[in-house]
C-alpha cells in the first residue's frame, strides 16, 4: 500500500482531468457539454485547494465523499462518454481509498 502524498494525488486528479477533458471534447451530446465543464471545475478546485495548503487527506475526504458521487454520477450524461466518466471517478476513488494516510 503507497502513501497518500501531494504528488501522487496530483498525479491521479491530473489522470481524472484528462478524461474529463475527453469526455467533455468528444462527446456528441452538446447539451452535455455544461455537466462536464461544471465536473472538470469540480476537479480543479481539488487542485487549487491542494496547490492553497490544503492537506491531501482533507482532499481525499471529498473526492471519496458519497457527496462527491452523487454529484458525478447522478445527474445522467448520454452516451459512452458519460459511462466512462463514472467509471473514472469510481478508479480515482478505488485508488485513493487504498492509500495510506
């Protein structure tokens, strides 16, 4: 088991951003679009909090939040694109739960 460190959760928001992006470029559904810049912003405010002092354990709290998931997951996106965002969260939470404090 690896050590939740700054750097290794900036690695993984930075792997979760890049799909995001992706979902967010290539999906056919326009009116999607808004979901997932309001998701990539989501994203980027776990950086921002990081980049301020927030400590990485007070950064993974919220992102393995069932808060978090609702707000990733309940509203739908159409498509494939919003399949593969789910499931990204969920790796991105799987991965970090595993971390040591």
């Amino acid at each position: 088991m690896t050590t939740l460190d700054k750097e290794s959760l900036v690695e993984k928001l930075l792997d979760f951003l890049t799909v995001l992006h992706r979902c967010f470029s290539e999906t056919t559904y326009v009116q999607d679009r808004p979901l997932y810049a309001t998701d990539i912003a989501v994203a980027v405010g776990w950086l921002v909090r990081l980049r301020e002092g927030a400590l990485p354990n007070e950064v993974r709290a919220d992102i393995v939040d069932s808060a978090t998931t609702k707000h990733f997951a309940d509203y739908w996106k159409q498509g494939t694109w919003g399949e593969i965002e789910v499931l990204a969260l969920k790796m991105l939470q799987d991965e970090i739960g595993k971390m040591r404090m």
